[in-house]
C-alpha cells in the first residue's frame, strides 16, 4: 500500500487559515488522494479528494503538487469544530483504505 | 437508514467470552472495511470484503477474530476467547468499489473487557 507521511501535530488560531502537507513520494498514477477527519470521540468523516487538479469543497481545499508527490489540505478559516486528527490516504482502484497517524490539529481561539 | 449503522454501541464482556459486532453498510455499497481503534491511536485496519471477492483478512491480529458478511450486506466481526487488549473501539465503514469512492464511517462499537 502506497504510505503517506503528515506532520504528528499542528497549531492554528481561530479563523486563519490552515495548511496541514502531505507527502506521498511513493503515488502512483492511479492512486486518489483522501483527506478524512476524525473529531474526538467520532468515527472518521470524508472531507476531500482528488486526483490531479486541485479540488474546492464547501469543507476545504485541496492543492496537489504537479508531480502528485505531495498535498496540502486548505482549510480557508479555521474554527474550534474543525480541532481534529486529519488523515491524508491514497487509494487505488482496489479501493483499500489505510490510515496513517495523521496530524492532530489544534486550534486556538 | 441512510449511514452505516453498528450494534451494539457499546459492549462490556467478561474475558474469556465471545462477542460479536454487527455492521449494517450503506445500501448498495460492494466494499466494508473494519478497523480497531484503541484509546488514543491511529485506526488499525482489520479486514476488508470487496463485492464477491475473498475478503483481505490481512489486518487480524489474530486467529481469535474473525468476519463475515453475509448476501453482500450485513457484516458481523466476531472475537474469540476476549483478551482486555482487545478493549477498543471497533469501526466499519463501506463504499463503492473505486479509488475516488467516499468511505462512510459507523459511529463505532466500544468494547470493554473486564
């Protein structure tokens, strides 16, 4: 399964924007890239994905780097509901979903 | 219902018993992952049945767990012989068959061995 490394931790204050990376070194051409989130005491909720061009949601944004190795995740105002452990995940066309340690975010009013 | 729903929500057994944990997925969804999550840890992928294929049971810790799913829908995850390791929260999830297909989580069943 192809891995993906994210910071362990991240700090942000409340209503600034947010930029949690993602490398994926390892991708290959068929491999979407995930983001899901788990807030505390909840199973995980799907946030965005994308291939190659870069994605809007009404949850964030996601920018992918033009040779697919990395990501970041944009979420554009952060507020304290968004405090969370954000996974980023590659899936391929099986469709295998493995999660990583993912980044813890904090965020500060 | 429209999510994917889990029972028991919670579950306290003794150790040295059976348990078993249920998954009802989304209608129509060909793929139901289970995974183990224990008190602030990452979540450890257990098992994953894809449509009509043989299930990829290469996250069991151990011959003491086990799945099935039945006529493509329902799955139950079964633990032998419970150990207090196995305390943890228990989460399934299902989705289409495709790499760009959003996974949907169950709120989770929390075991608790004494």
């Amino acid at each position: 399964d192809a891995k993906t490394t994210q910071p362990n931790s991240m700090e942000s204050n409340e209503e600034e924007p947010v930029h949690l990376p993602c490398n994926h070194s390892t991708i290959s051409g068929t491999d979407y890239i995930h983001w899901y989130r788990q807030l505390p005491s909840q199973g995980p909720e799907y946030v965005i994905h994308g291939l190659t061009s870069n994605v809007n949601n009404r949850m964030a944004s996601l920018a992918i780097a033009e040779d697919r190795k990395s990501s970041t995740l944009i979420l554009h105002r952060a507020t304290l509901r968004d405090a969370a452990v954000y996974y980023c995940i590659l899936r391929d066309g099986e469709g295998k979903l493995i999660f990583g340690q993912g980044t813890t975010l904090q965020v500060k009013p | 219902g429209a999510g994917v729903s889990q029972s028991p929500s919670n579950k306290v057994t003794e150790k040295g018993k059976d348990v078993e944990l249920r998954c009802d997925p989304i209608s129509g969804h060909t793929a139901l992952y289970w995974y183990r999550q224990s008190l602030g840890q990452g979540l450890e992928f257990l098992i994953y049945f894809q449509g009509n294929s043989a299930p990829d049971k290469s996250g069991l810790p151990s011959d003491r767990f086990s799945a099935e799913r039945t006529g493509g829908s329902v799955s139950t995850l079964t633990i032998q012989r419970t150990q207090q390791e196995d305390s943890a929260v228990y989460l399934c999830a299902s989705s289409f068959r495709h790499g760009q297909a959003v996974a949907f989580f169950g709120q989770g069943t929390r075991l608790t061995v004494v």
